[in-house]
C-alpha cells in the first residue's frame, strides 16, 4: 500500500473534468538539486555560477541558433488556449503554470526580453520579462512539471512542441549548475557503470542464472539469458528495471521465451546493459551521445547483426529517432532487419509468420487494456506502416489475450495521456506531482473497469510500469494491476516439447 499520503488526491471523475485555476497549487513542487559530484562528471558546473545570468543568457541564445525549431516555437505562438486542457499535469492539479503556453511563456518571456526588439525597448507591450532569480527558480519548478510527454504538440495548431521548450530550459539551468539530482546521477551512473542502477557485471550474471532456474521450474524449458555472447545474432538493450524489479522482470522473461521459441540466439551485454538513455530528459546531446554510443561499441564488439530495443518508452524514442545520428551508420547490421528493431516489431513478425505457438487460454484469469506510452506515441513509430506504434502492441495483445478492451479513444493512441513519471520526474521527492499527474489516465482507467471488467494494463514501457505501481494504489486500484506486455506474452506461450516441433 502507498504510505498515508500528505496531499489532497484528486477525485476520480467517470470523465475528465477541466479544473479550476489555481493559482500557485505547485509553486512548492521542485526535484532535489543535483549536487557537484553529480554535475561535474557530465560537463556542468557543481553549484550556481556567480554569473548565472550572463551564462544562462548566451546558452539560451546558442540554442536558438543551434535547433531552428526552438527558435520558431519561442516566436509563433498566437495564444489561442488550444493546449491549455491538455495537460496531465494541469488537468492534476489546476496550476496555470502548468498550461502549455504558459510553461512555455516562462522562457519566451525572457526571449523576448533580450532578443527582440520590441522586448528590448518595449517589454510591457510584449509581455516580456527579466531574467531574474524568481525567474529563474520558477524555470525549475515548472520545467520539472513537464513530462517532455508532446501531448500538447498534437492539439496545438501550429504543432508548438512544448516538450523541446521544456529541453532547452533543463538544458539552461544546467548550464549555470542548476540541475536535477535525480536525472543526473542516473546518466552519471550509466557513464560510470553501463546501467542506470549501478548494477555491476557480476551482479547482472548472477541475476540472470537466477531467471534461467525460475523459468526451468516453472515451465520445464531451458530457456536462456545469455550475457556477453560473441557471435549471438541479437544483442538486446533492455531499460535495467527489467533485470529485477515488478513488473518489468516478467517483461524480460516475456523475451527471453520468444526468442527461445524462434530459435534466434542473442545476447545482453554486460557493458551495454541499460536501453534508458536521461540524456534526453536534459536536453544534453552530448550526454545522449555518450550513453547510446556503449550500445554502438558493445554491438561491434560482439558482432551482432541485429539490435532489439525492450521495453521503454523514452529509450526506444531516442533509439528509433535519433541513433543514427548519435551512433549511425548501421552499416554492419544485417539489412533485412530494421536497425534499430523494437521487441514488440520483432513478436509481431514471428507472430504473422506463425512462428510463435500461443495457448491464449492461459491469460483467461486477465481482461486487459494497454496503455500507449507517450514517448512510443508521439515520437517513434513501429513497422513500416502509419500508427504501427499503436497497431502492433494491440496485435500482440489479441494474439496472446481473448480479453482486450482499448480505453476511451481521446485518451490512447496519438492523443495518449503520460503516465505522470516521464521526462526525469520518477523520483520520490516529486511523489505529489507523479500521483496529480496520473489523474488522467486513471480516470480513463476506470471506464474501462466499470464497464468491461479490466483487471489488467498492459505497458512498454520500464517508467510507465514504476510509475503505475507507485500511484495505482493512491487510487483505490491494486499495485500489481500494471503488467509488462511482454508478460501476456510469455504466459501464453506453449513451450511444451511438442510445441518446439
Ligand atoms: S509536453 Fe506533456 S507534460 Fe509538457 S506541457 Fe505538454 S502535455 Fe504537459
Ligand atoms: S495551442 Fe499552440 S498557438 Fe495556441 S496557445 Fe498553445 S502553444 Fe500557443
């Protein structure tokens, strides 16, 4: 159960209701600052420089030179209100500074303070503002209310993205050594270790000999977890939550029992152990950089010809759209695969070439509904079709489930709503936003289980599925609701000899 909580918990409503404004009801949130030794190590300075201003004021303006887009967003927007509803996040917890535009306002203001005309000379006119103190401990707080999540973007008529204004903003406030603790230490771990939870290359072998032994008892087959295997033709990269905690573990073993059914050898690799890459959530190309080229480096040296990415929302954003450019060419991978492929591309191709043997039957005790993942919705795509990020997981779902029910349509899909733990923000000191957060998806959540019985949400993605064990219970629903996709899966599965035939 989730300890008595200090904040008031939004009221499940059958449909989403707009809430009130009310002003300032998360002035008090912000994240833990990171301290130097876990800013230092990624290029930032330890603690607040004594010129912050002058060096957040050049940052801001080599990143309006360096991407066009944050540039055009920071002047096209014409105030229509068209995103102001549509965030979980203001839909939680009725703050204005949680509206799109006015999360966005917050930079644009000081844009247009120092890099207009009109703003220069006169600021009143334009609404523009200066880059003070306030200011910018307002940046933090509020840019660390934003799950970089695009659902804005998508009713915006002008396809504003405030996940990118969100980016540049983190990316400015660590400039000038006013980072988040708990995104950076992450990546600085990745740096260090290879993974996000600092899961050294022993531990992750002993964890691994330990699946091989729970799947040989429960199920008689000898399916493997390979670790570092030269020659393997996949090397899968896996966010590390799959390695030990629920529900993403029984995702991991989901895998393992597909390809153990296709007869496709792979392999993990203990330097390239961790699919997650936070430098997106800083907006820190250089720091994607560096965590996605270990995946690169561990592919070559294991020579591999093809890379499948698990199941993790922001991983497989940044796999699927920026990995060429951080980590490309695939030249070496074998191109009758796509490269990068997700582990959901690949079920889905043994799946219609009838190479997977499912006993349905066995998910009968589950009625499932699936939740999209933002980052999967709004920033990738799967299979060579339009919407095949959203058609190939519900395919899965109906190959290995009889019971599937889609929640209300405004709320999957393109128009999904984040979790409420995306972008950086799965970290305890943010517990009251994550819940607020989650309003949205909880509320959809419950038509589905009034009206069709779900006992089950089915999720790809490792923030999603901690994210929803954490707050379920806030809501009167069960922890152990969210399950991995990759868990129907493997439950329907029929590894009995005859089926190996
Ligand atoms: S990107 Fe998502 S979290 Fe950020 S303002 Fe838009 S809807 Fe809200
Ligand atoms: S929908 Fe787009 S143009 Fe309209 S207020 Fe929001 S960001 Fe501005």
């Amino acid at each position: 159960m989730a300890r008595e909580p200090q904040f008031d918990i939004p009221k499940l409503e059958h449909d989403a209701v707009v809430p009130r404004v009310r002003e300032g009801a998360m002035q008090h949130s912000k994240p833990f600052v990171a301290k130097p030794e876990h800013q230092e190590p990624l290029g930032f300075p330890g603690a607040l420089v004594e010129n912050w201003k002058d060096v957040a004021l050049e940052k801001m303006d080599e990143l309006r030179g360096k991407y066009r887009s944050l540039q055009v967003f920071l002047d096209i927007c014409v105030k229509c209100g068209a995103c102001t509803d549509k965030c979980h996040y203001y839909l939680g917890t009725g703050d204005p500074k949680n509206m799109p535009v006015a999360r966005q306002d917050l930079l644009r203001k000081v844009y247009r303070r120092y890099f207009t005309f009109t703003g220069k000379y006169l600021p009143r006119l334009v609404g523009a503002t200066d880059l003070t103190l306030d200011v910018l401990e307002d940046w933090y707080r509020y840019y660390h209310q934003c799950s970089e999540c695009r659902r804005c973007s998508v009713y915006c008529p002008y396809g504003i993205d405030t996940a990118e204004i969100t980016m540049a903003g983190r990316e400015i406030l660590d400039s000038v050594g006013l980072g988040q603790k708990y995104a950076n230490e992450i990546i600085g771990k990745v740096h260090k270790i290879g993974n996000n939870l600092g899961l050294p290359q022993p531990a992750l072998a002993d964890t691994l000999e330990g699946l091989e032994e729970e799947v040989k008892e429960d199920t008689g087959a000898d399916v493997r977890f390979p670790l570092d295997e030269t020659g393997a033709e996949v090397l899968l990269v896996t966010p590390s939550a799959d390695f030990f905690a629920e529900p993403h573990v029984d995702g991991l073993i989901g895998y393992a029992k597909v390809f153990h059914q296709a007869g496709i050898r792979w392999t993990l690799s203990s330097y390239a152990s961790e699919a997650a890459n936070f430098g997106i959530f800083i907006g820190s190309y250089e720091n994607m950089q560096k965590v996605a080229q270990r995946i690169r480096d561990a592919a070559l040296e294991l020579g591999v010809r093809r890379i499948v990415v698990g199941e993790c929302g922001h991983a497989w954003r940044v796999a699927y759209s920026f990995w060429n450019t951080l980590i490309g060419p695939f030249d070496f991978l074998d191109p009758a695969y796509p490269a990068p492929q997700h582990v959901c591309e690949l079920t889905h191709d043994l799946i219609q070439r009838g190479a997977l043997r499912f006993n349905k039957e066995a998910n009968d005790h589950r009625v499932v509904t699936f939740h999209d993942s933002c980052n999967v919705s709004r920033a990738s795509r799967m299979g060579d079709m339009p919407g095949g990020q959203f058609r190939i997981p519900r395919e899965i779902l109906r190959s290995c489930c009889n019971h599937f029910y889609d929640m209300p349509a405004d709320t999957i899909c393109e128009g999904t709503y984040c979790c409420g733990g995306g972008g950086g923000l799965l970290t305890d000191d943010l517990v009251e936003l994550r819940v607020k957060g989650a309003l949205p998806r909880m509320e959809a959540l419950k038509r589905v289980v009034d009206e069709h019985g779900v006992t089950h949400m089915a999720a790809i993605c490792a923030i999603c599925k901690s994210q929803f064990s954490k707050v379920l219970p806030y809501y009167g629903f069960e922890m152990d609701m969210v399950v991995s996709l990759h868990q129907l899966v493997g439950d329907a599965l029929d590894l009995s000899a005859s089926a190996q035939q």
